[in-house]
C-alpha cells in the first residue's frame, strides 16, 4: 500500500477527535433547541403529580411561624408568615415549595411584589380529577429557583424578605385556582373563584396519591405585569393532556372607586396594617 494511503496513529486520534467534537456540537445545539423551545409561549413541561403539599415555612407544618394576616376573600388574597422571633428576625429565613411542581415565574418585579416565585402544581383530587394550583411566595430577600426548573416538596426555592425594606420582613403565600392570573391580579375577582385559602388548601391535600407518571403542565400562559392577555395572544392557553380552567374576571371599579382608588392601593393598605401591628387571622386559622 503506498506510504500516502497510510495513516499514524496520531493522525488517526486527531480525526477521532474531530469527527466527535462535531457529533457532541451537534448534541448540544439540539438540547440547546429543545430548551429554548421550552421557554416558548404556549409549551407545556411534563411533571407528575405532587404527593402532598406542606406550609412553605417552618416545613412541613409551619413551626416557629405564625399568621400575621389571613386570607380574606375582596380583601388579602393569600397569607402573611411571620417568624415568632418578632421583628425582622426572619430575614434570610428559608421559603420552601409547598408541593412538587415546576416554576413559572422568577423574577423581581420591583413595586409592591419585589422578588417573586410562582411554582404550578399538578395534583389528584380525592375523586380522581386531575387539577392544578399555582402557589406564590413574593416579597422574597433572594430567590434560590430559576425558570421552568422542577421542583420538589420542601425544596428550597427562596429566603424572608421584606421587598427590600418596604415592609416589615414576611412571607406573602397565594394558592390560586385560577392559572391564568400570574402578577395582575387587578384583572381577577378577588375572591374564591380564584383564589384558594392557603391554610385550607393544604389541610385538606396533605398526602395525596401520585406515581411515575408525568401530565403536561402549560407554561407562559398568564401575560407579563401590567400587560393584558390580548397583548401576549391566545397561545398556551390549554393543554391537549390537561385542560386549563376558565375562570371569571373582576368587574370594574365604579366611577367614584375609580377616581379615588389607586391602582396599588392594596399595598398602601397592607403597609398601613402592617405599621399599627394589625393581626387579620382570616377564614381559615388553625394549621
């Protein structure tokens, strides 16, 4: 065989190497793909079922916390956690996922919310409905969980804050029914066709039954703070596995309300509250 049909070994292991830094370059800009396409408006993320949901503070039941304010129907739509240590002692503290799911929100919106995370679970109802919830942990000191990354319960998902000294250090925690609501909650009835009361959300599903078997869970279907729906469009709004809900939007402000009401008056309120050391248990007290 002529000397120039020969190949060295060293030769031989450069082209071994070429031939897989091109395959593996290949690999990675297809997973690359599959993740961007993830992030897409309208995609879904396959996650099984929660077991069970637990408080997000003092895990699994809240110990060393308690209910600053309840939740209220037209009036606080979730519940604010304190640590017993009084003060601004809790800040830092850890804020956990109340059940397995996958965030849907990562972000500091700055106004009243500060940083926030939105994690939508996907569970079993006791009659055998397929059902989903979002859970909200806002006026956070650090987020620990990035954008479409699954979740499990009890895992780590953010620290104690106080809106970067807006207010007093505290948890504000929201279960919602209504998916769609993601941080305008001004388009919304607030009321309990939307919302869950916390406490009684997670009394009522503490173990629940699960398996290894994954649902598709809509992503990218609420539109950004202080957008509408109409300006993000019609995509994402259901899944062919699991349906997401409608639910009814909130009626709007008489005209004298609406002269006078600005649109962040709830956070005015709640500061108000919050400095007269005013404690709203709300509907749902025990844990």
């Amino acid at each position: 065989m002529p000397s120039s049909a020969t190949c060295s070994p060293n030769t031989y292991l450069r082209r071994l190497l070429m031939v897989w830094s091109i395959m593996f370059g290949m690999g990675a800009g297809c997973l690359l793909l599959t993740s961007n396409a993830a992030a897409q408006s309208g995609s879904t993320i396959r996650v099984r079922l929660a077991d069970g949901f637990d408080f997000p503070v003092g895990k699994p039941d809240a110990a060393g916390y308690y209910k600053f304010r309840g939740y209220w129907p037209n009036g606080h739509l979730g519940e604010d956690w304190n640590g017993k240590g009084g003060g601004d002692s809790d800040l830092g503290a850890p804020i956990y996922a109340m059940g397995r799911g996958v965030v849907i929100f990562s972000q500091n919106i700055g106004v009243g919310w500060g940083n926030c995370i939105l994690v939508r679970h996907v569970f079993r109802e006791q009659d055998g409905r397929i059902a989903m919830v979002d859970s909200l942990y806002a006026h956070l000191h650090e987020r620990k969980v990035r954008l479409h990354e699954l979740v499990e319960k009890g895992q780590l998902v953010g620290t104690m804050g106080g809106n970067n000294g807006m207010y007093a250090v505290h948890l504000h925690f929201e279960v919602r029914k209504n998916l769609h609501i993601g941080m305008n909650r001004n388009s919304f009835a607030r009321d309990s066709s939307n919302y869950h009361s916390p406490t009684a959300f997670i009394n009522a599903h503490r173990v629940l039954s699960s398996s290894m078997q994954k649902y598709d869970v809509p992503v990218n279907n609420f539109a950004p703070y202080g957008r509408s729906l109409a300006d993000v469009g019609s995509g994402g709004l259901r899944s062919s596995a699991v349906e997401v809900p409608a639910f009814r939007a909130s009626k709007a402000l008489s005209g004298s309300d609406s002269a006078t009401k600005p649109a962040d008056d709830f956070w005015f309120r709640l500061k108000s509250k919050m400095r007269g050391g005013e404690v709203t248990p709300g509907i749902e007290e025990s844990r």
